[in-house]
C-alpha cells in the first residue's frame, strides 16, 4: 500500500505506528493540569459534519434529486441490518439519476472533505457514479467535474480532469457487480494547483493525486448516483449506503 503524504490531506497507517517522540522540558504541576485539562476538552477529530444516510431523511439529505424521466430514487429497506438504502435507478431511455450536492450545507475552498459511503452497482457498466461536480454552465465554470469515478468493464475507473477538459486517469481497480465496497474520498479543496485528493476502496489506497485543482470558477459539490450518455439504451442501479461527510478519514471511516 502507498503511503506517501498528500498535501493537505493528513495520511495514517491501518497498522498504527507510533510517532517519535520529541524531548522537551517537563511541564510545572500547574501547567501540567491545565494542559491535560486542555488535552480533555479538545476532541482527537472533529465529528461527522454530514449524515447522509437514508434513514436520516430520505432524499431530503441532498439539495437536490437530478432523475431525468422515467429514471428514479428510491429507498429500499432489505432487512440486511442497513436500514434504508438509496437505489438510484437510470432507467433506459435517460442519461441519469444523481443526488446532488448536500442540503443546508455551502461548501468553501480552502480546506479538506472527506466523503465515505458503500456502494454497489447492479452492473459492471454504470458508468459515473461519482462527480465531484463544478457550479454553473458553459463559460461558468472550466473543469466541470475535476473528480470524477466512473464503473466500466467491472472497473472502478477514476480521473482528474484539469482545465480544459484534460482527462487525466489517476487510477483503477477491480469493481465486481452486486457487491459492496466501502468507498473513502479525501478533497484537498484548493483553487490553484495546491490542491489534492486521495481515494481509498475497500481499505485499499488507490489514488494519491498532488498538484490538482480542486476547485473551480463557482465551486463544486459531490454528486451519486448513475450518468452516462453511452449507456442511455439500458438501466443502470446504483445503491449507496451510509453517506458521510467530514474533515478526516476518520470521520467516516
């Protein structure tokens, strides 16, 4: 496994290894307790920012539902100890179902996401199902997705895409249709070439991207579900579990 530095995106190992320690002088009593008194009252990582799960409102979790007709979300419950699930259904006939972006929340550049979720799809072909996605239209924006996942021939594909329209493939791994894979993205939101994002399936590092731009023109926000204008003639479902935002890994771990 990789486990180089991302910019802005603090990296730790599964196994655990421990820090050297740095020799300092010793605290005076005083000081001490206010010190562990401090050490008490900070949390080791801020909590989970967003609760995107199902259970916790339904579709309401997103801004928005982008089902082009007669494509749909629904939430199915399969007693598998999940509770509610979303199943996003890209019927024949449309290019997509998606959930976009995240309701009540304004993202802002300049610090890092980090998104976990399960997902699962019907077919080794649903084609997007992950856009980090850019504001506006035309001219308003010049990355349009500068992140984006895509599931082709039973692989889960994933680029960054530079200013204009630069398709970069940043890395790939095996995908097997009906079965779950825990998802982890860490965004390094940054507007010049400082930025970074890291992405781990199933525990596995399998992106570690430096020198991106994160963030465009308007800004950007997450979007799930099923897209694909080369797969319009047939259905795609994606399901996804579990939706979480925070500002580390181990926030939605």
């Amino acid at each position: 496994m990789h486990h180089s530095n991302v910019r802005g995106i603090p990296r730790f190992s599964r196994s655990g290894g421990r820090p050297r320690r740095r020799r300092g002088r010793l605290l005076a009593p005083a000081a001490l307790a206010a010190a562990l008194a401090l050490v008490q009252a900070t949390p080791a990582h801020a909590a989970v920012e967003w609760d995107g799960d199902a259970d916790n409102g339904g579709t309401a979790v997103f801004a928005s539902v982008l089902c082009d007709s007669p494509s749909y979300v629904y939430q199915p419950n399969w007693n598998d100890g999940r509770g509610k699930i979303f199943g996003f259904t890209k019927a024949a006939g449309s290019e997509r179902c998606e959930g976009h972006g995240i309701a009540g929340r304004t993202l802002t550049s300049g610090r890092t996401y980090w998104f976990g979720w399960e997902s699962m799809t019907k077919t080794g072909n649903a084609q997007t199902i992950f856009q980090w996605k850019s504001w506006g239209t035309g001219d308003e924006h010049d990355q349009n997705y500068p992140v984006i996942m895509k599931v082709e021939h039973s692989r889960l594909k994933i680029w960054y895409v530079a200013p204009g329209e630069q398709w970069i493939s940043v890395g790939s791994v095996a995908w097997t249709p009906a079965t779950w894979n825990k998802i982890e993205l860490g965004i390094n939101a940054q507007t010049s070439t400082s930025g970074s994002f890291a992405l781990y399936v199933n525990g596995q590092l399998v992106v570690d991207r430096q020198n991106a731009r994160t963030w465009d023109l308007r800004g950007n926000v997450p979007r799930w579900g099923s897209y694909g204008s080369t797969i319009f003639d047939v259905e795609s479902v994606h399901w996804v579990d579990g939706l979480k935002m925070g500002t580390t890994r181990a926030d939605v771990d």
